[in-house]
C-alpha cells in the first residue's frame, strides 16, 4: 500500500526493501499540483505492534543536489508531504 501510494504521487523511488517493510521516496517540489518549494525524502517502515502494526514516517527537505537541508527550509513542506501521503496510505488499505 505504501509503495502504491508513492508511486501515485509520482514519488521517485530511492530504495525498497518489503522483507524489512522499508520504503524510501524523493518527491519533487511539485505534489498534487501543489508547488509546495522543495524537495522532500520520506521514509516509510512498518513495525510490529503486538498483534497490529504500526507505520513509522519520518520526512526531511532535500537541497537541490539531494542532500538533506539543514537550514533554510521552508515551514511546513515535510508536514504537507506527510499528510498527503498518510492519507492515501489509508485509502490504499480500506
């Protein structure tokens, strides 16, 4: 479901590993048709939780070569990111 759902968001895939329930994407600055300014790497993992699963996501800007952006980033790029992809994350499981 997840890698569905980055594929759909015309998410580039960096790398996938299903037998460690692993999934890392760059998106564009351009999501949805939104132009939301930068680069975003997202990664995605599932884990475990008793008899249920949890999905962990953690998202950072990229500058233009790639790399993360530790300063200078645009407020809120990386918390859009995830709540786009979060939602049609859900929608791929119902």
């Amino acid at each position: 479901a997840a890698l569905k759902s980055a594929e759909k968001r015309k998410g580039q895939i960096l790398s996938s590993k299903p037998e460690d329930f692993r999934l890392e994407v760059k998106f564009d600055k351009t999501l949805l048709g939104k132009v939301l300014g930068e680069r975003t790497n997202l990664t995605c993992t599932v884990q475990a939780d008793g008899e249920q699963s949890k999905v962990v996501l953690d998202a950072y800007p990229l500058d233009a070569v790639g790399r993360k952006l530790m300063f200078g980033a645009r407020k809120g790029v990386s918390e859009e990111v995830l709540k786009i992809f979060t939602e049609h994350l859900e929608n791929n499981l119902k």
